[in-house]
C-alpha cells in the first residue's frame, strides 16, 4: 500500500496563475498535501499565487521550457527524498480524482512508472487534432520496447527507482517521449491507468499545436 | 609580370595577424583548438583568395562547372555561410543547455536550503 506522505505531486507551470490555485486546492481536497510547483520562468504572478498553499516551490529564474521544468521536479524529488514522484499538469485539465487511480495501478502493477492515458477508457470530447498529434507522437514513441496509448500525456507517475534512473536532456515538449525511451533504456516497467480530461478553451491554448509538433520531432532526432 | 593590388597586400598581413592573435590564444589557453579550427580556416581561405582572387575564381569556375567566376566565388561563399550558420546554431544550443543547468541548479540549491531550515 503506498502511502500518501510518501508521494510529491509536482505541477509545472509557466503563466499559470489564473487557474492554478484552484488546481492545488481540489489536489489537497483529495488527501495529497505534498505539493511542489515548478514555475517555468512565469511572467504573471504564478508563484505569488501559490506560496502560501503548497509544500515546495521551485522557480526556473527563466523560462526554460516544460522538459526543463521535469527535469528540475525528478531532481529536487531525488534530493527531497520522497518515493513517489507524481506530475499533474497545472493548467487543470486533469481531475484531482484520478490521481488515486494512478497511485493504485503503481500499486498492483509494480511499474515504476504508470501513464494517465485518455485513451483506454473510450472518452469524449477530445478533439481531433489532438487525437491526431497524439496518434502520430505514439508512432514515434512506440518505436521503442513499450507499447503505450497516450505517450502525450502530463499525468504520470514514477517510483523512487524511476526517479533515480531517468535523466532527461530534452527541455521543451519532447520530454514525454523522451521519458519512455529513457524507461526503455534503463529497462524499467511501464503501466497505463485510464483518466479523464477537461478541455477547455483555456487548456486547448496551452497544449501542443502543429509548429510545437514539429519543434518537438527535430528535437527527439538530437536527442536519439 | 605580375601586377600586385594594395589589398593583395594588405588583407593577408590583416589575416596573418588574425591567425597569430587566434594562435596565441590557445597559448595562453583561453581558447581551445576546436574553437579556432573554423575561424582560422575561414581567414587562410580568405587570405588565399586575396592573394590570387582571379586565379582562384577562374579554378572554381572550373571546378563547380560554373562559366561566370564571380558566380563561382558566389556559390563557394553561400556554402561557407552554410556550414558558419551550422555551427552557429549548434554554439546557441550548447549554450542555452548550460543555462537550462545553471538555472535549474540555481532553483535546487534554495529549495535544498529551504528544506534545511524547515
């Protein structure tokens, strides 16, 4: 059984300040109190927001981009010492809700690392472009050892072996993909838990678009 | 006879000077040889071509199977451009990973600081 005081949530989150605090409190409404944001260099008042509401923050001084944004949560995670390590994205398309649901499948799989997917459960709402970036990225991805349905997706979950093996090197949306390989490389389990998702006209602004697709498979091809 | 210009004279004692400045650099180890390797080459290359340009146009001419020399010098000098271009986006990207480092080492180092004071 994980324990919950074992597990960090961490948000990246870069001009967030809008919808974030309302993002952290239904978090804590769940039971998850150790919550750390990762403000990618936010030009609003994204940190101001949330320093009084959650356990950890750490702000990039400039915005680096959401891969650098990970890879500085798997970090301070490692020198926090927490076992679990999971990311929501701050932008609230994710329900607090399944983060139990995350949590559970790491605990009857033994994964180390468990991927929210919006695509085992047959959800809709989801448009079609994203379906169709998200089907194209899974190509990619999938050109590996594991076989994953939503290898876009922000909520993931890592235990503490995950969190010591993965070092990442891509900064911006590669990083997802870059996850997966790395799992593949330091051959650690991978495992799927359905979840949902809200998208909203304010979310559907922040995710990818066609340019950030293409920005992101010459950065996989430096990165191979 | 030959007919010696006064830039024929003035641009390669320019870039000798160029690649001696270059040379010392790495004595003094503030540069590295991968460093100064391309600038360097570029600077001889023009040197060479300062020297003799019309021989030079005329074998490049000859070479890329071009009839006009100027284009000829024109072809070669887009294809340097390229390859400095390349190395300029590849010194960017080195130097925005440092920054990514520094700057996600900087946001490590208080949040460790603020855990040892909690």
């Amino acid at each position: 059984m994980i324990d919950r005081k074992d597990i960090l949530i961490a948000l990246p989150a870069f001009n967030e300040a809008t919808v974030i605090h309302d993002v952290i409190t239904d978090i804590k409404a769940h039971g998850y109190t150790n919550i750390m944001v990762v403000d990618d260099g936010s030009t609003d008042n994204t940190t101001d927001t949330i320093k009084d509401i959650t356990k950890h923050n750490l702000r990039l001084c400039i915005n680096c981009g959401v891969g650098a944004a990970t890879r500085a949560a798997i970090l301070a995670t490692r020198a926090l010492g927490y076992q679990y390590l999971i990311f929501i994205d701050a932008d609230g398309q994710h329900y607090a809700d399944d983060i139990d649901v995350v949590v559970n499948e790491m605990d009857k799989s033994k994964a180390d690392m468990v991927i929210g997917s919006r695509f085992i459960a047959r959800q809709k709402g989801i448009p079609k472009m994203r379906r169709f970036y998200n089907l194209i990225a899974n190509v990619i991805t999938n050109a590996g050892r594991f076989t994953v349905t939503d290898s876009q997706s922000g909520f993931r979950m890592l235990n503490r072996k995950a969190i010591e093996n993965i070092h990442l090197e891509i900064d911006d949306y590669g990083v997802c993909t870059e996850m997966i390989w790395k799992c593949n490389v330091s051959k650690l389990n991978i495992s799927e838990a359905p979840i949902k998702v809200r998208y909203t006209e304010y979310s559907m602004s922040k995710g990818q678009n066609f340019w950030k697709g293409v920005k992101t498979g010459i950065s996989l091809m430096k990165n191979k | 006879m030959f007919d010696i210009r006064l830039f024929q004279v003035v641009v390669p004692l320019l870039f000798v000077m160029y690649i001696l400045y270059q040379l010392n650099m790495i004595r003094l180890h503030r540069k590295e040889w991968r460093d100064v390797l391309i600038p360097t080459f570029v600077a001889f290359m023009i040197m060479i071509v300062a020297i003799a340009p019309d021989r030079i146009a005329h074998y490049l001419s000859l070479v890329l199977d071009i009839k006009n020399s100027v284009n000829a010098i024109l072809v070669s000098s887009i294809g340097i451009l390229f390859v400095l271009m390349f190395r300029l986006f590849e010194l960017i990207r080195r130097q925005r990973k440092h920054i990514t480092d520094l700057t996600i080492e900087i946001s490590l180092l208080k949040i460790k600081k603020l855990d040892q004071d909690s």
